[in-house]
C-alpha cells in the first residue's frame, strides 16, 4: 500500500494543502499586524496632536495637568513631558531619553522585557513631549494567530494522512480485485470477472470496460474453436474426395482426365475457402481503411444487381432494386460491393424457388440503409446471430456447395464501416439490413 499511487498522490496533496495553510497564517499574519500598528500609530499621533493643542491653549499647566489626567485612566497610552534641559517634569515616560520622531524602546527587567512604541514631538519654548503605547498585544495576537494556524497546520497533515491511507486503502482493494482477475485469467479462468460496486466512479467504469473486453475475448476464444473445428470438418471432405479421385486416376488409367479435372474442381474449393479466411483476416486487420473514399450506396446496388439479373432469372427467382440517389457513404466501393454479393448470393442459394428478392437503398434520419428481403423460408430467430460465425451453416450435413464465411465476410466488411448489421424476419422470408452511422 506504502508504494500505491494514491497514497503518493494523497501525500502530495497534503504537502500542498499544508504549505497553504503555513503561506495563509503568514499572510494573514503580516497583514493583522500591519493593520493594527496602523491602528497604534493613529492613535498616539492623535494623542500627540491633542496634548500640543493643549499646550497652545492652556500652556505648560494645562499639558502638565492633562498628562497627568491620563496616567490615572486605565488603557490609555503612556506619557512623558521633558523639560528645556531634558528634566522630567510629567508622565511615566518623564524620564526615558529618545529622539525626534518614532522609535522603538524596550522597558522592564531581564526577565520580561516589553517593547513600547514610542513618538517624540517637540513643544514650544524647548519642551519635548512623548507618547508611547505598548506593543505587547500586538506580540500576544502573533501569538494568538501562530497557534490557530499552527493547530490547522497539524489537523490538515493529520487529517490528510489518515485520509490518505484509508483511500488508499479502498483503491488498493479494488484494484487488487483488478489485478487478482487478471492473474486468474492468465492461469485460465475466462469466466473470471471483476466485481463491479454500481457506484460509477471511474474505478467502476474501469471494471465495466475490463469485463466487456474480457467477454469480447471469450467470444473470440469460441469463435477460435468452433472455427478450428469447422475447419477441420470443411476440409477433410474436399480432400477425402480428392484422394479418392486420384486413387481412381492412378488405378483406371483411362478415367484420369475426369478424376484429375474432379480433383482440381476440390482442389479450388479449398483454395477458395483459405482465400476467403485470408481475406476476412485482412479486413478485420483495417488495412483496406486506407481506400476509404465517398461512395454511392445506389451505384454499388444498381451494379450487383444487373449483375446478378441472368443468375436469377436462370434459377426461377425475381430480383428487384429501388435505391434512393444521393445516399454517399464513406468506404470501400469494393468491399462495399463484394458486401452486396454475398447478402443476394446467400438469398438466390437459399430462398428457394419462385421467390422475391429485393434491394432497397435507402435514407433514414442520418443514417443510410442497405436491405436484402426475400420471401423465402427465412431463418430461426435463436439462429440468425450465429450466421455471422465462420464457418457456421445452417445445413448441418454440408452437402450443398459453399464453405459457410459469406456471411462471417460481410459482418468483417461491416465491422470496418462503422456499420450495424442484422438479419430481421421479412414474414414471410428474411431480411438483412446494414445501417450504415451517417451518410454524406
């Protein structure tokens, strides 16, 4: 804990708070003190002002009486009047020698000296008059202020300590939970999780981001070994067929024309099955981004369709398009379009004979549309989001042709165009629409 971050931070920032509080009382301190020897000085110069007053009006007398009036009247200033010849003649200040104007003298014993304040004037005829008052309060309320100040000093270091090590403490805690759930996934525990408070503090949000990357990698690792084990299932037929093929070849010499010609036939559906996986690796690395440019989603449709119009007619299925113009998005105009050709593709194969199979482009809000509807026989709800898996067919025998990653391509075409895809029941039949976040 000694070694965390947010005790570190913690003691830092009681460092910082205790230094403000030392600069406060320093500050606070020059400026009482300022202030109230501001207040000292009015005072003894109105003091000052009203004795040589005095003496103007009533003379020598009237000073000598007045000082002596105020000696006797508790708080008041002390006094001194001095003669031509420096002979005391009033006040208990009489006898202290000073110079013209302010100064600073100290009185008492060793034990205990007090500093007093002093101002000298001069009156007419050679007569010197002083005025002091004592400075001991002024030292009493610095004293006073140091000890408020140096109490806050102590509760601040002290509260920030004890504050820091109980925060400390609790994210220490949690994050240990962090970092246990690590170390148990690392041993192999993929259902591990964090634990999550439902506070939404940033630690929470943390732990929230940590667990739904935890479940994109438990679906990744799923994908891995359903993919490896369709693969496997995939492969070992084209190529048991391909060895029987050539076994017939080698063994019936005049029948090696169709088996080698059989034998290349599997030979390329092979070749086209690791084409596709390396082609939906390459998408799913962001490598094509680079070729994103403004594309017509109508273009692109108008394009598939025209294309794919004689297959259709061929195999007793009705293609249509109605495309909105002017719906541009962001792309690959040839990911886009290989896209298009594996949702119509995947509709001609399964939609069944005698059926209808739209495409629709279309604007909605800010977003673009792309939709592939047929009134075939459609799909299982609890089956539709598996499609996207590679490899994954609904025809669990595997005898039709195909290698089951047409799908798995167009949701990694998808992924890279910022676009959501889903497979939607059409009632009749089954509808695939890509929204695509914003078009041009």
């Amino acid at each position: 804990m000694f070694r965390s971050t947010s005790l570190r931070l913690a003691g830092l920032y009681t460092t910082v708070f205790a230094l403000a509080v030392v600069a406060l009382g320093a500050i606070t301190l020059f400026s009482t003190r300022h202030a109230l020897s501001e207040q000292f000085d009015a005072r003894i110069r109105a003091e000052s002002a009203a004795l040589v007053q005095e003496y103007r009006s009533e003379g020598l007398k009237g000073v000598v009486d007045a000082v002596h009036e105020r000696d006797h009247t508790p708080g008041s200033l002390d006094f001194g009047l001095q003669g031509p010849s420096g002979e005391p003649l009033a006040g208990r200040l009489a006898t202290t020698r000073a110079a013209m104007g302010w100064s600073l003298l100290r009185r008492g014993g060793q034990a205990r000296e007090e500093p007093v304040r002093l101002f000298a004037v001069a009156l007419p005829d050679g007569y010197k008059l002083l005025v002091g008052d004592d400075e001991e309060r002024i030292e009493a309320l610095d004293g006073t202020v140091l000890r408020g100040f140096g109490m806050a000093f102590i509760g601040v270091v002290i509260l920030g300590v004890a504050g820091g090590y109980a925060l400390s403490g609790d994210v220490h805690r949690r994050l240990a939970a962090i970092t246990g759930t690590a170390e148990a996934i690392i041993d192999g525990d993929l259902a591990r999780r964090v634990p999550v408070r439902g506070s939404d503090d940033d630690l929470d949000r943390l732990a929230l981001t940590f667990n739904r990357m935890l479940d994109r990698i438990a679906a990744l690792m799923e994908s891995l070994r359903q993919v490896s084990n369709d693969i496997a299932h995939d492969l070992r037929t084209p190529l048991t067929r391909l060895r029987q093929k050539l076994e017939a070849g080698l063994a019936a010499p005049p029948e090696r024309g169709p088996a080698l010609e059989g034998a290349l036939a599997d030979l390329d559906s092979i070749l086209d099955t690791f084409a596709a996986l390396l082609r939906i690796a390459q998408i799913e690395g962001g490598a094509r981004r680079a070729a994103f440019r403004p594309c017509d989603l109508a273009s692109v449709a108008r394009t598939v369709t025209e294309a794919f119009a004689p297959s259709a007619e061929e195999m007793h299925r009705a293609l249509s398009l109605a495309a909105e113009t002017g719906v541009i998005v962001d792309g690959d105009a040839e990911l886009l379009t290989q896209m298009l050709v594996n949702l119509v593709e995947n509709a001609l194969r399964h939609a069944g004979p005698n059926t209808r199979i739209a495409v629709e482009v279309a604007r909605r809000g800010r977003a673009a549309t792309l939709l592939v509807t047929d009134n075939g026989p459609g799909v299982p709800e609890a089956e539709r989001e598996r499609l996207f898996d590679r490899f994954y067919r609904l025809e669990r025998s595997r005898s039709t042709p195909g290698s089951g990653l047409g799908l798995a391509l167009v949701a990694a075409v998808a992924r890279l165009h910022g676009a959501e895809v889903e497979l939607l029941d059409a009632r009749p039949g089954l509808q695939a629409r890509v929204t695509f976040p914003e078009a041009a």
